[in-house]
C-alpha cells in the first residue's frame, strides 16, 4: 500500500466546478467572501489540498436563514410544474457534468469509482423524483358537520429546512433531503460536512443557480459544531434533516426539542447480516464482504455483524476470509482498487482501537487487522460474542465481525441485540424461512437473500431505535416530511352566532 505524495493528474476545472467561481467563498444565493478563516478540504488518499471554501459564522448562519425565510414566501407561490422543472434542469446539469463529478467523487471522500457513479446516478434519481412529485394530491375533502361549509386539509411548505450531511456520500444524501424540500415549496439552508463541501455543497450551490433556482431560495453555511448549532436554532428554520452519527444526532433532536421544531434523524447502524445454514455459503460471504467493505465499511447501513448457525460457520468463515484477501487496496483515483482510503486519522485509529480491544477480549483475526495510513486493510473476526467491541459498536470501517448463532431463534435474538435497527439482511435457501426471520427482525429495512446496503429514491429510507426517530427519507414519504397539514374550512355565507 504505498501513499501518494504527489499528484500527477489535477482535477479538472472547468464547468460547475470551476474553482474560480467559488474557492475561498460561501454561497448566499450568490457566491460571496467569506467572513471567517478558509477551510482547507485535501484528499484522504494522499493528504495534498484540493481546494478552499469559505467558513460561515454562526451570526451568518441566522442571516442566511432570514435571507432563505423571505426568499421561501416567493417560491412557494410559483407552480409546482415551474418548481419541477428546476428540478430537472438541476439533474440534466449532473449529467453533462459527469466525468468531472465522478473525479471530484473519488478525490474528495475517497471513493471508488463505482461508488462515484452510484451516488450520482442516486442524486439525480432523487432529482427527478422530487420532481414528480407535484402529480402529489395536496390533501383531503373531510367530511363537514354542517352542509354548507366546506371542510379541506391540505399539505403546506413547512418554510425554512435547515440540512446537515455527512461526509460519506456527501452529494447523494444532501440532495435526498434538499430536492424534495425545495420540490414542496421550502426553502433550505445546507450545512455540508467540513471535510466535503465541494461535492457536499458546491456542486448543488451550482446546479441550482444554473438551473434558474431564485436567488436565497437555496443556501449554504460551512463550518463546525457551532454553525451547525446556530442552524438548528434559528427560529425560522421549521425543519432540520440530519444525517450522521447516533451521538451527534441526539445532540441534534435536544437542540430541536428546545426550540419546538421538527427533526428528522437518520443515524447509526449495527445492521445484522444472519446466514442460516441452508444458505448459498459462497454467495453468501460475497454479499457480506460487499456488505462490509463498500466504501471501506464507511456507510452507516454496512453489515456490522455477521450472525452465522454454527453448522455452517467454519464453511463460512473460509469463504469470506477468501473473498476478502482477493480485495485490492490503494488510490481509487490511480488504482484499480477495492478497498480505498479511511476518511481521516482520527478514524482510522478508532477503527484499529475497536479491532485491537475485540481481539484482547477474545476475538480472533482471521485476516487483516493492520493498517498503513490512511488504508485500513479488510479485516475478517470469528468468536467476536455480546460485550465485545466489535459486537456492541458502530465500526464505520473494513472489518467484518463474525458472531456465532446455536440456532434460528438464537441467531434473531442475537440480531435484535442492539439499540440500532437501520437495516439487516437474511441469506436462506427457503422463502419461507426467510420472511419469518425478517419480520421479527427490529430494522426499518430487511432483504432475504441480499446484504445490508440498499437504497433507491422511491423507498421509505429510515431506521427504528437509535438509528432514527422514526422519519423516513424518499418519494413515497416525502409529502409526509417536508410539509404540514393546515385545516380550511369554506363558506359562501358568513356563520352568526349568539354571542
């Protein structure tokens, strides 16, 4: 695994992500100065800078949302067929910039190229979901205790939405919440991770003034805990969308609680990956590689424990420990590559931490378990049991946890045995076995015969416990999150009363 220290190819700058157009500033419905000290975003790969935006102040933040609250009354009153076609226009811009996003992709969060073409093949689906959806009804004739009043409940823009995002798949899970907040009348406010505000913020900060979107309707704060606190709290905002750690979560749903508004949290996992012994083994340690390492385990749906009947458990272990050692590791942006770089230091020695601890309490690697900065190669675990490291935490890295079930019922238990429930997995040869597994599973996602990782627009995306608080992300619940109900009730005459 050898560390790049020079780069031979630059990024490319030219179209929407022209540097010249952003570097060293912040987008207020227009790109402008920034107040604060630059943010320096460097590639995980080889550490070298790639490029500097703008910090914002927590003071900036309350003014970008009174930009964003007047800018909201105006929008909301455009068609939504004029809102779609924005909408639209922002995907076709994704498109015909798509090899220079794919580039920026894999530089800035580390990515393989694959992985690359996935987030933004998703964010444009999100796109032209969000934009269908003003085919939506808007509400419900309800029945009216007195004849000659109309009695109606309709879905209204909430007004402000107030976005934070992880650096993972910064592009793809900002716009899940952004293009159907802006599709229904909102205005939002964006806060991108600090280590990926080019594809997390700039990008969409483009498309959408390309696009024609009305300048505030759409805005962008960088910067740390306190910007993102200052977005939670301002009074305007009426919805905030979070995406990241449990910890961080809470921190968030506290803050919103104080301030009465609504959040909608999509958190952590330890997502459960059961092979039951009458399983298709080889394909099985396929998927629960894939399910592992994508994206070097950084994905809040990984498999974060695979729960294998002891029948078949050594069988399982072979295969798995096969699949993993044929996995290459390097530069995705120069290699081919399986497995790329961990997002920073800090993570990369917490992942070592939790493996270290795992084996000291009685775990033992079957492969990897070292590192050469910032690779984490892929690591396999058998005996990890309940109390270990590996078992009880969120790894967010390349490692596999092998957890060994006596029977069915014993493998649901130990699937349950979480605060988690985001998504989970069960690999049978029996259809019928598989449903009655899943449906006593706790996640608010399960596949029979598929890994942990799955997500498309069109799906209720969201977990139960301490992976969220019950909201779900995607077109078939986006009415649900990015509007209210307001009651009307119609009258040809006036009503008198005997006051």
């Amino acid at each position: 695994m050898n560390v790049r220290t020079t780069i031979d190819q630059p990024l490319h700058a030219e179209g929407i992500l022209s540097p010249g157009i952003w570097a060293g500033r912040v987008f207020q419905g227009r790109w402008i100065p920034s107040e604060r000290e630059l943010i320096e975003v460097r590639e995980p790969a080889t550490d070298l800078p790639l490029g500097t935006v703008g910090s914002s102040t927590p003071g900036s933040v309350l003014d970008a949302v009174d930009r964003a609250k007047r800018a909201q009354l105006t929008w909301q009153s455009e068609s939504p067929e004029a809102r779609a076609r924005i909408l639209q226009r922002a995907a076709a811009l994704l498109q015909d910039n798509h090899d220079t996003l794919i580039e920026w992709i894999v530089r800035e969060t580390g990515g393989l190229r694959a992985k690359a073409e996935t987030e933004l093949q998703g964010t444009i689906g999100e796109l032209f979901h969000s934009a269908a959806l003003f085919i939506e009804p808007e509400g419900h004739v309800l029945r009216s205790a007195n004849s000659g009043r109309l009695s109606i409940a309709r879905r209204v823009p909430l007004g402000v939405v107030g976005v934070i995002t992880p650096w993972n798949f910064p592009l793809l899970l900002a716009m899940r919440s952004v293009a159907p907040a802006l599709a229904l009348g909102n205005a939002v406010v964006l806060k991108p991770d600090p280590q990926t505000p080019i594809t997390g913020g700039v990008v969409l900060a483009q498309i959408f003034a390309e696009a024609g979107l009305p300048e505030g309707v759409f805005q962008i704060v960088n910067g740390g805990a306190d910007v993102g606190e200052a977005l939670v709290g301002a009074p305007a905002v009426r919805l905030v969308t979070f995406t990241g750690s449990t910890r961080v979560g809470r921190r968030v749903g506290e803050l919103a609680g104080q301030h009465v508004k609504k959040v909608s949290l999509e958190l952590g996992g330890k997502s459960p990956f059961i092979v039951l012994d009458d399983a298709d083994l080889d394909a099985a340690a396929s998927a629960g590689a894939w399910a592992s390492f994508l994206h070097q385990g950084q994905i809040c749906m990984a498999s974060g424990r695979h729960i294998v009947l002891r029948s078949v458990a050594k069988t399982y272990l072979e295969l798995l420990r096969d699949h993993t050692e044929r996995l290459a590791v390097g530069n995705p942006f120069e290699e081919n590559v399986a497995i790329g770089p961990i997002i920073n230091r800090r993570q990369i020695e917490r992942i070592h931490d939790l493996v270290t601890s795992s084996v000291a309490s009685g775990a033992k690697i079957i492969t990897g378990g070292t590192y050469a900065h910032p690779y984490y190669r892929p690591t396999v675990l058998s005996g990890v049991t309940p109390g270990m490291a590996a078992y009880e935490q969120e790894i967010f890295g390349p490692v596999a946890p092998v957890v060994i079930a006596e029977n069915e019922e014993h493998a649901i238990q130990l699937a349950n045995d979480t605060e988690y429930g985001l998504s989970a997995a069960v690999q049978t040869a029996s259809l019928e076995r598989g449903l009655r597994v899943a449906q006593r599973i706790r996640a608010g996602m399960v596949h029979i015969n598929d890994q942990t990782i799955s997500d498309l627009p069109g799906i209720p995306m969201g977990g139960m416990g301490q992976s969220g608080n019950g909201s779900r992300f995607g077109s078939t619940t986006n009415v649900d999150e990015f509007t209210e109900w307001q009651w009307m009730t119609i009258g040809a005459t006036p009503t008198r009363y005997a006051f």
